[in-house]
C-alpha cells in the first residue's frame, strides 16, 4: 500500500537555525528535510506525544513479473 502524500507548506526560517540545520542533517547523511521530521518527531516525543511511524518508502525497480522457465513448461 503506497505511503500518504507528504504535507508540504512554506516555512520561513532564520538563515542562522537553517545553516545549523543544513550542518546538522549533513553530518547524519539525511535531507534538511528529513533532519527537521527527526528534530519534530524527537520534540513531539519528549513531550508525549504519540506520532505514528509511516512506512518507508519503497525503493528500488519493482520485482519482475514471474515468467515460466525454459525447460520447465510441459507439453
């Protein structure tokens, strides 16, 4: 079951915090974007709040459509 749209809105931010975001998600390999869910999950949970995990997304070609194989058809 493909994942919910992701919500996008503006956010405004002092250059400052997004260089020290940009700093940050680099040093654990992730997107500003991603770093700033993470930072938001890590906050949300501190406080008690209970957010569900969504499911990765799926990466990769989808698995190949299964074909008979040579020599294994009878006839």
């Amino acid at each position: 079951m493909p994942s919910p749209a992701k919500k996008a809105f503006p956010l405004r931010l002092d250059p400052e915090l997004h260089a020290a975001l940009e700093r940050a998600a680099a040093g654990d390999l992730r997107s500003i974007n991603a770093e700033i869910e993470v930072l938001l999950r890590e906050a949300l949970a501190r406080r008690g709040v209970k957010v569900p995990v969504s499911p990765p997304p799926q990466r990769g070609r989808p698995p190949a459509a299964s074909t008979p194989q040579h020599g294994s058809e009878e006839t």
